[in-house]
C-alpha cells in the first residue's frame, strides 16, 4: 500500500519530536483502535468521555505504525514501545497536519452544510465525481471539531477532487473549520429547525450557516438552494463577504442549475435539469423528492468543479441510500413480506417532511399499511412543542394511517393527531419495540425517524434481528 504521509513530513507538518525509530512513513490516519489499520498512525486524541492514550496499548497491537501523542502523558505511557511521535496537544497537531494536507492539495475542494441533507449529498457527489477523478470525502458524519481535521490529514495528495462535511450547533463552529478546508466551492442544503434550541430564529441558523463563506479560496463559488426562502439572506452574506460568485439550484426560475421537472418512483427518481445551458436527464437510484433536490446540488458543484456533468449524472443511477438515511429492507415476515425504510440517523422538522414524503410514496401490498415509527426531534429548545405538534399537519389527510410514537417530546404529537389514526405512544424506544415487532405484518411499509440521541437504530436491530432481510432486498 502507498504511504499517505512520509514520517519526515508527518513530523515537518506537526512540529513534533520523534522518538524511537520511525517507519518510512504511514499508509492511513487513526483515532480509533477498534478500526485502525496496521500502518496507520494513531493519534492518542482526548475527547469528553475518553482519552486516546488510555489506548495506545491497543493501538500498537492492531500494529499502529506511529503513535502520536501529548508530551504531557508521555511518563504514563511507561515502558510502552513503539514509534511516536511527541506533540503539546494531539488535536492542534492534527489540525496542523490537515492544514499540510491542504497545502500540498490540488484538488477541487467542495464544502457542505446546511441543516439537512448534507451526508446524503456528500455521497452522492462522491458517488457522481468518483466517475471522473479520483475523490476524497469525509467518512459517515465526520463534519466537527475533530472530524475536519481527520478528514484533512486523510486526503491523499494526488486526489483530484475532496469534499467535506461541516456542521454545527452553535454560532463560531463552521469559521475554524472552513478556514482550514480552504474550499473552492461551498455549498448550503437547506436552512431549517434543527438546533433551534441554541438559536432565536432560522435567520440566525442561517447567519452560523453562512460562516463557510469565510473560507472561501479567491475566485471560489457560492452554491445556494433557491428554493429555500433563507437564500436570499445567504447570498447577501456571501456578497458581504466579498464573494464575487453565487449560483443556486433548485425550481426556482433564478436558479442557475434548474430543475425542469421530475418524476418519483418507489425506489428511485428521474430528474430533467439546465445545466449551464443544456438539459440533463439523470437516474437517481435512491427515491425521494428531497434527494431530487441534492443529485441537483450535485450537478451544480460538478459544474463548478470543471467536471463532465454528463457522466456525472450517468453515475448518480448507482446512489444507494445510507444506513439510517433512508436505506430499504426487504425484510421476511411469516405470512409475507414488507417493506423497512431506516431514516434512524437523525430527525429535525425539513427531515420529518421529507421522510413522511417517502413514505407516502412507496407503495404497499395487499392489506399493507405505511406505518410512521416516530422519535423525538432533538435539540429545538422552547420551540419543540410546538414543532412536534406540527407534524401532525403531514400525518393527516396523508397515506399514512398508524403511527408509533416513542420519547417524551413525541407526547405533544401523540396529543395533536386525531381519533380515526391508529396511535401508539411510549416514553422510550424501548418500551416502543414490543408494539412495533407485534404490530408489523405482510404487505406494510415501515419507516423508522428519530434524533439519533432517540435510540430508534435499536428499533430498526430489532426488527433486521426478528424478521430478516431476503436475499433480494437492495
């Protein structure tokens, strides 16, 4: 395997002093022994619950090729052998290596926030521009403090195009990040309620959103949502920010990457989109209008990137939704199958929309009912009453009729919805999973959402566990 790092730049890059005898370099960058490859170095990182260098023990028996770790721990670290090399702090000196990864880059880099749809688009750009170069992405949701860093130091120098996560909770969190990202193109989802509880309204969502302007390379572009009423305020901070380049996509007639039309099917959809003048048909292999709405993102960063939008497009036909982000089961019941939509990653209200939208969509079979597996929507502060008792606005009238509802936010919708739906409420997921694995029959269509804090990926376990998946599920 090719070394990502030379030691000599490792230790160049980090300011840190060597001890004992180093390798040539290192194939991979490690914060976790459990999925550490050997070769690879191991940063002894300290985190809120636990600390790396409790772990480098481990680290040099999964075969570590170098450790890297805090100057300060190094008498604790005893009569440990192994390669390493010593640093101040172990996060500044990742963030200082992802800074050299950088440096040494010639990659188009993209950028992503937004507060939803910002992993289904990293991997469907992944998806799409893996067909034309050579891509470097951020692994699952790794889009915070120690995630962009990590991300950073991981990509290869001959990568021709990267793209990166990044995400927050509270205003000041995506500045440091972008500025060390440097993107060429940054890109916005969407503005909605999720982490409403740190902030007053969605324009200050959309103002902390916005900070990834601020790391904007000379010459780099913005890419908007026109659909979403907060991209009015986003260009003007772009503009402020002395971005000459704002483009935007979506139906709205201003876009600059339009969707002309589309067309939904159970498990994928067919976009029409102008792409800088021509008209681009495209195959998404995972359904959904929402992911309509990031393969067009995709199309406009390609375009921005100098890519073959073309081939790009031909290549979103393989998306395949992610675990917890909508992925499918066709899972074996004794009397037939039906159908598991897993949405158990992450909840906020544009998400909850977009995933009763799905489920909707998908049809059932014979007696079949679509049944909404509901957990709380966390992080909304004074305003999560009010926007869980919303929810019952898409539940009604809709082609969803039974509904779980489990946690303690969820009782203000068990409230709101009405007598004729059939309604089962319990405080936990736990308490939720009898209901749901003897409720489930032949012909229906489950669709499992909640905040990961929630516990809902339990429910999805329990019910892969119970019923299998048939060998044809996709």
């Amino acid at each position: 395997m090719s070394l990502l790092w030379t030691s000599d730049a490792l230790v160049a890059a980090m300011d840190g002093r060597p001890l004992g005898t180093m390798p040539e370099g290192v194939t991979g960058i490690s914060i976790d022994t459990r999925s550490l490859q050997p070769g690879e170095a191991f940063f002894a990182i300290k985190g809120e619950a636990m600390d790396g260098h409790d772990f480098a023990t481990a680290a040099v028996k999964a075969g570590a090729g170098v450790l890297v770790v805090a100057e300060g721990k190094l008498p604790a670290l005893g009569r440990l052998v192994a390669p390493m090399v010593v640093v101040p702090d172990v996060l500044e000196a990742l963030e200082k290596l992802g800074r050299a990864a950088r440096a040494r880059s010639n990659a188009r880099i993209v950028a992503i926030t937004g507060s939803a749809g910002k992993t289904s688009t990293k991997e469907a750009m992944r998806q799409g521009l893996s067909s034309v170069g050579k891509v470097h992405a951020s692994d699952k949701s790794f889009n915070n403090h120690w995630g962009v860093p990590l991300t950073l130091a991981r990509m290869p120098q001959d990568c021709d195009y990267a793209i990166f996560e990044i995400g927050m909770n509270h205003p000041g969190e995506i500045r440091p990040l972008v500025k060390m990202v440097r993107p060429h193109i940054a890109l916005v989802t969407l503005i909605a309620a999720a982490h409403l509880g740190f902030f007053r309204n969605l324009d200050e969502i959309a103002a902390a959103k916005a900070e990834i302007f601020e790391g904007l390379e000379p010459g780099g572009a913005a890419l908007l949502n026109r659909d979403d009423p907060r991209s009015k305020l986003l260009a003007k901070v772009a503009g402020e920010l002395g971005v000459e380049n704002i483009f935007g996509f979506g139906e709205n007639q201003r876009s600059t990457y339009r969707l002309l039309d589309c067309a939904l099917h159970a498990d994928h959809s067919v976009l029409t989109a102008r792409i800088a003048g021509k008209d681009i048909v495209a195959r998404i292999g995972a359904p959904g209008r929402h992911m309509v709405q990031n393969a067009l993102a995709v199309l406009g960063a390609a375009h921005l990137a100098g890519a073959d939008v073309a081939q790009v497009a031909l290549a979103l036909g393989n998306i395949e939704a992610e675990p917890g982000r909508g992925r499918r089961h066709t899972l074996s019941h004794p009397e037939g199958p039906f159908t598991l939509i897993d949405e158990s990653y992450n909840a906020n209200p544009a998400s909850m929309q977009a995933a009763l939208a799905l489920l909707n969509a998908t049809p059932v079979s014979g007696h079949g009912r679509r049944i909404a597996v509901l957990g709380d929507m966390l992080e909304l502060g004074a305003h999560s009453a009010k926007l869980h008792a919303g929810l019952a606005q898409l539940i009604v009238g809709s082609g969803t009729q039974t509904v779980l509802l489990g946690g303690p936010e969820m009782q203000a919708l068990a409230d709101a919805l009405p007598g004729d739906i059939a309604t089962a409420y319990r405080e936990s997921a736990e308490e939720l999973k009898p209901v749901l694995l003897g409720l489930v029959g032949p012909g229906d269509v489950v669709m499992v959402k909640s905040s990961k804090g929630i516990g809902f990926s339990k429910l999805v376990e329990a019910l892969l566990k119970k019923f299998p998946a048939r060998a044809d599920t996709a």
